[in-house]
C-alpha cells in the first residue's frame, strides 16, 4: 500500500512538468540567479573592482600622484567623473561650490561609482608644504551605499600618504646627516630638487647657520615618523572590524573622520573625510529601500494572485455570464486592472506608512515622489499580472509560472540583494525586471533626495511596461471569449 | 415578475444554418432552428455534438462562421434587436463562493445594468422565487448544492431575459431541488421568457420540455415534441414482447419471434391494440405466461438516432 501510495505521488508528479520545474529546477535556478551575484559568473570573468570617481583633473603634483596610485591599485577602477557644462563650470567658483555638488549628485545617482575623490582647489604641490600650510585634506565622498568601499578607499590613500612621508622622512634624515657633514666641513646644506623642507619656508635670514632651522632627529622621529600618523588605518578602523558597518553609513564618516582628527598630529599632515550629503538630512533612508523592495515583491505576488481571479471565473463560467451581461471584454479587464492597481498602491502604502511611523523615513517629506513610484511600480505589476494572467491557462500554471518569474526578477531587481552588491553585467539583467527600476526610483526619491523630475526615466520604463502589457493583454484576451 | 413578452408564434431567436469550425472540428454543420416566446426547448445531444457551442454562439460568446443568428424584438415599441435581453446559466457554479447571497445577486444585478432601486426590488422577488430568502447573508460556498444551483439560476434572471440559457442546470442535486429548479423554470416560461436547456437527463427533456432537439455531430438530426420525435424514428410508441412457457405454435401477424419462439415482440401504436391481441391468444390456447410493456422514450429515440457507440 505504501508503495501504491507512493507511485501516487510520482505518477502526478510525472504527469504535472509544472509541478516538476516548481520542485527541482528552480532551486537551481535561484542557486545560479545568487551565484551570479555573489561570484564572477556573470560578471565578466573578472573581481569587481571598487569604482571610485574623480571630481577634478588633478592640478598638483601630490595630486597627480595620488591620482597614479589609485590608478595602479588593482582593486581600484578609477575615472573623472563627466564634465561639467559650461553653464556650470562657470557658476562653479571653487569645488566646494554648488555645482560641483551637483555633479557629485549627479554621478552617485548614476550608480557609476562606489566612492568619488574630492580634492580642495588648493591642495598642496607637495606633502613637506602641509606641514606649514593648511591640512592635506581629501574629501571621499559616499552615497553610503558601501561603506566597504570607502573603508577600503580610506586605507589605501593612508597608505600613500604614509609611503609619501615615509620618503619625506628618509630625504630629511638624509638632509640632516648632509647638514650635519656641511657643517663639520663648514659650507651650506645642499638642497635636494623638489624636496622642501620646513627650513626651506624660513625667512631670509636663514643664511645663518642651517642647522639651528633643522629639527632634531629627535623630534622629526617623535613628530612624524612614530607617530600614529603613518598607520594606514588604526586598530579599531579596519574594513572588517566591525565599526564599518553596513547598515550605517554615518558610523563610517563619524568614525573615520574622528580616527583622523583624534590624532592631532594628522592635521598638520593629511586628512581624510568622508562625506554622506545623504546621511545628512535624514535618519533612516536605507529602511525606505528596504520596504520598497520587500513591497514590490509582495505587490507582484498579490498582484498575481488577483489577477488569477480571471482564470477562476473563467474555469467556473463566471466569466461566460458576465461576458454575456452587459460588461464587455475591455470593461472587464480595465475593472480588474483597477482593482489590482488601487490594492497595490494600498499595498505600498501601508509598508511606507509603517515605515514612516517606526523607522521615521521622513515619507511627508518625500510624498510628491513617492506618490510618483507608487502609481508608476502599482501600475506596471497590474499589467504584468493581467498579462500572466491572460497567458496562462489555468490557475496551476498561472502560480508556477509567476512563483518562477517573481522570485527570478526579485532576485537580480534588488528585492533580495542590494543592487549594489551585484556586477554591473548584474545591474544590467537587473533592469529586465519591474523591482530594479522601482527600487532605483524610490532610492531616487528616498536616498538621493532627489526631485521628482528625475524620475523621468523610471516613470518612463515602468508606465511604458504598464501600457505594453496591458495592451498585450487585450490583445490575448480574446481567448476569454473563445473559450 | 411581469414580462411584455407573451407566448406567440412569432420567434424570439432564429438560427439560420449557423456554421461553426472550433478547434479544427466541425462543431456546427448548418444549424437552424428557431425558439419562441414562453417556451421550454431542450436541447439534447451526446457528448460533442455541439451543443455548447451552440449556446455559446447565441449568447455573442462565439462569432459564427457563416449563417446567422437573430433576436427578435417583441415588444411593440421600436426597441433594436440587440436590446432583446439575454441570460446565461452556465454549466458549474457561476457564482463567487466567498460572497453572500446578496452580494452574489447584487453585483450581477449591478453587470446586467439594472438600476439600485430596481435591483432592491428585484432582488427581493428573486430570492422568494428561488427560495433563498432565509440565506441571504450565508456565504454562497456555504450552501447545499441545491441551493447553489437556484442561486446560479437566481443569478440571471434578475434582468428578466426574454432568452435564457441554461447548460443542465440540474447536474448533482437531489430531485426536492431539481423539483423546485423546474417550478421555477415553469415559472419564466409562464411569463413569456423562452427557455433553451441543454441536459443529459432524459426524463427531464421528456416531462418538461415543450420542444425537443436532438443534436449530434454539429447537426439537428431530429426536433419536436417526444411523440413526433418517436413516430419520427421508431414509429410506434409502445413495445410489447410476450413470453410463452412453450413454443408457440401459431404465427401472429406483426409479431417477431425468437428462437426458440418463446418470445415475441410486437411495436404497437396504441395500447388498445393489446387487448385484442391477448383475446386472440386465449381462444388459440396459447396464453402467454409474461406480459412485458414498454413506452418507448427518449432513450429509444436518442440511441436509435445516434447510434450506440461511445462518444469522447
């Protein structure tokens, strides 16, 4: 009896190739969709590098230098970022100036780039002059997307800055053992080109003896050479120590910024600042991704789920006797159309409502793009459920083939893994599905701050699927009516 | 439930050699008939033969391939043939089971464009014809069958069609519900809709229907009234067969004998031919020990049209 029982079961199965995809080829490929992602299969047989922007041509030698060792770092892709137009560099005064952040804006809104290089109009030609002059400041400027990045981007430029004095160092001992053999043989210290040294910025009078300008030994090793400055990164700042976390981004700038500055010794040579402008004006913009994604992946499934009302009644004559009433075909499908767009604004809403209330995603603030997306993700999944909906023939089919689809553009759209984790070949296949150009619109309103002008593309994608679909539907939907 | 529409000899629908291929098959070969006011037709076929896509060429669901296909306007004002209104019975439950009764009545009321206020009204009719007064807030799923089945029913009739179709509408409930489905299908009829029916089950065609048509392949092979249809295929209506404890001796005229002539049968026109017959046979002696009668019906009629081969 068992065994009957049992060839039961596989003779449905057998019977049912629905059944069997559902059971043993999805598995395989929702592995293969995470695979992906998480390995170079898709992402051009290579290790996806760090993409870090430049927001000016670099105008001094520190800089052109630093620049050639970000550039040779193999980890690193790094390029300018697009130029300015002339409008803006003209109202562009100084880097720190509103068009500059613009184009910042511009390009972390692009998804381009995991971190962008800001460097001050006056950075210093060499690293000797910071120490007279003003700090060596460089802005790393993160959408807090990834703070692995900018923890990796932090230690590596403390490293040239370390190897750049380092040598500053060594020239200076060296100058110091010349000074020391000038001296005893009573003529002036030879200078070394392009090495300046803090004597080299003394006033005229230096002509005296130049040994009473230059430190002692001593003091450049106290100062300089055994300080914590020359540590790449400190003990409790490492890219994996915890204190970069993932989830927050401000803990990043705050704690790289207070590592640097604890140091009082760092100011007189170099510094690193993180900047998150999104971080600034709100408290909790990642969690408006978070409910997006997650709402977008229950709409798709909710919205299927109504649309497979259709293939009910049409199973059970329903739809015969309304086809027969005085509702048409067209009134039908636009009433059922409806219903699932109002249900899944509702559906969007009430996460952002909720989110709004526990996790304060500053929604109000926000509400003219987040009506945008809504209406726009709302009414693309509409269609895309009438449109599975009318394809298919029976419910059965209908919840496997949209369990498959659903899950499958869940997983490369963003809904399950940031999208920032992914490849770019990734982000690519990625804009195949309804949730990518959701999320990246809802991260537009949400993280970007942007206005809702700028979601000219993902309006645009999304109520063009909506219109495709739905028109593929009417087209197929006249299957309704010869049964 | 009043209705303008009162039984006359004008038709209400016409098909007119409406042909259909569906699917690749010939599902319709030429189909004429017509249906009038006031009037029950039962439309029996075996399984194939055509008649859903029959009813659902009438109903507008499918656009037939030639012939064509005509609703008349009884009414004496100048209402367009497109007006004459329709309702369909399919053959599952065509309602929503997670709505109530009222709910179910309402929103295909509200389909079929019949007013608020004339829907209230209606509906309240309605559930009294139906016998469903008592269960109008019980979810429809949680009803017996029989009452699912007069709710499905209750469902189209809210417009008052003047052509209502039903695809068996009795199938699995017990005979106090079917019982009650054709009260109120008498009802309709006696308010001048005309009623097609399409079923499986014989005595119902034969005790209810005005109008019988018998379909197969796509085609009407026979139509009209039982007794037409009988004389039409088997002749005579009734069938006696006599049993004899010997071989009888005797050739009867119109009898046909078995071998080894203990049996006899004899197609009779009318049951008053019977008697005779057995006064014929007592005064030759050869009585026959078993009498057996049968009315021919439908069943004969049907078989000895279709054939007895399986369909589908």
């Amino acid at each position: 009896m068992i065994l009957t029982v049992l060839r039961i079961l596989y003779l449905r199965l057998r019977n049912n190739p629905l059944e069997l995809v559902l059971v043993f080829v999805m598995p395989v490929i929702f592995f293969s969709i995470f695979a992906a992602i998480f390995s170079n299969g898709i992402s051009s047989g290579s290790d996806k590098k760090l993409r870090v922007g430049w927001v000016t041509t670099p105008s001094t030698r520190l800089a052109t230098e630093l620049r050639e060792f970000l550039d040779s770092n193999s980890s690193l892709e790094c390029s300018s970022l697009p130029a300015l137009d002339p409008a803006e560099s003209t109202a562009a005064a100084g880097l720190d100036g509103e068009a500059v952040s613009a184009q910042i804006s511009r390009a972390q809104q692009s998804g381009k780039y995991d971190l962008i290089v800001k460097l001050p109009a006056k950075f210093p030609e060499t690293l000797s002059n910071t120490v007279a002059n003003s700090a060596c400041t460089v802005s790393l400027v993160s959408d807090g997307q990834n703070p692995m990045a900018v923890a990796m981007v932090t230690s590596i430029i403390n490293g040239f800055f370390t190897q750049k004095q380092a040598a500053f160092v060594g020239q200076q001992m060296m100058q110091l053992q010349e000074g020391r053999r000038d001296i005893s043989r009573g003529t002036p210290r030879a200078r070394v080109p392009g090495m300046e040294s803090q004597s080299d910025r003394q006033p005229p009078a230096s002509d005296g003896p130049v040994v009473a300008a230059m430190p002692e030994p001593s003091a450049v090793f106290t100062e300089i050479g055994e300080g914590p400055d020359f540590l790449p990164i400190q003990d409790d700042f490492t890219p994996f120590s915890g204190n970069v976390s993932l989830a927050d981004p401000e803990t990043v700038e705050s704690h790289a910024t207070a590592t640097l500055r604890t140091n009082s010794q760092t100011e007189g040579a170099f510094r690193v600042i993180v900047e998150t402008p999104q971080a600034d004006t709100q408290e909790n913009p990642r969690i408006a991704m978070y409910a997006a994604g997650i709402a977008v992946l229950f709409l798709l499934f909710s919205a299927t789920g109504h649309a497979a009302s259709l293939l009910d009644e049409a199973e059970s004559g329903t739809l015969d006797r309304i086809l027969v009433s005085q509702a048409g075909l067209f009134q039908i499908l636009c009433g059922k159309w409806l219903g699932i767009f109002i249900m899944g604004c509702l559906q969007i809403t009430i996460m952002f409502l909720w989110a709004e209330a526990v996790f304060h995603i500053h929604l109000g603030k926000h509400f003219a793009g987040f009506c945008i997306m809504t209406t726009s993700t709302a009414a693309a999944t509409a269609s895309f459920a009438m449109c599975l909906a009318t394809i298919c023939k029976s419910r059965s089919q209908l919840n496997a083939v949209s369990v498959v689809l659903i899950l499958s553009m869940s997983a490369v759209g963003g809904s399950m893994i940031p999208r920032f984790v992914m490849s770019d070949r990734m982000k690519e296949i990625g804009k195949w599905s309804f949730n990518a150009w959701a999320l990246d619109g809802y991260q537009k309103v949400f993280w970007f701050q942007s206005q809702p002008s700028s979601l000219r593309k993902e309006v645009t994608v999304l109520l063009g699927s909506a219109l495709v679909l739905g028109l593929v539907t009417f087209l197929l939907s006249g299957r309704w009516k010869r049964g | 439930m009043t209705e303008e529409n009162t039984a006359t000899g004008t038709p209400i629908l016409t098909l007119d050699n409406v042909r259909k291929t569906y699917r690749k098959r010939d599902a319709l070969q030429g189909i004429s008939l017509q249906l009038f006011p006031g009037e029950l037709l039962g439309l029996f076929g075996p399984n194939g033969a055509g008649k859903t896509t029959m009813i659902r060429c009438i109903s507008g669901l499918l656009k037939p391939d030639s012939g064509t296909i005509t609703r008349h306007s009884l009414s004496t004002s100048s209402v367009a043939e497109s007006n004459v209104r329709l309702g369909l019975v399919p053959q599952n439950l065509a309602i929503y089971p997670d709505l109530t009764v009222l709910q179910n009545l309402e929103v295909f009321g509200r389909l079929e464009g019949v007013t608020r206020r004339v829907l209230k009204e209606r509906i309240k009719e309605v559930l009294e014809w139906a016998a469903l007064s008592d269960r109008i807030h019980s979810l429809a799923r949680t009803l017996s069958g029989g009452m699912q089945r007069r709710l499905n029913i209750a469902c189209s009739v809210l417009h008052r069609p003047q052509i209502l179709l039903l695809d068996e509408p009795t199938v699995g409930v017990d005979p106090q519900s079917r019982e009650r489905i054709y009260s109120m299908l008498e009802e309709l009829t006696s308010q001048g809709s005309a009623l097609l029916l399409t079923t499986h089950q014989l005595d119902e065609v034969e005790t209810r229907c005005d109008r019988i048509v018998v379909m197969d392949h796509g085609l009407i092979v026979a139509q009209g009234t039982l007794a037409e249809l009988v004389q039409l295929t088997v002749g005579c209506p009734h069938r006696v067969t006599l049993r004899f404890d010997l071989p009888c001796k005797w050739r009867l005229p119109r009898f046909a004998f078995d071998q080894p002539r203990t049996s006899a049968t004899c197609m009779m026109q009318s049951m008053q031919e019977l008697p005779v017959v057995l006064a014929v046979l007592q005064k030759i002696d050869q009585q026959p020990s078993h009498i057996d009668v049968r009315s021919l019906g439908l069943q004969d009629v049907f078989l000895e049209l279709t054939g007895r081969s399986l369909r589908e």
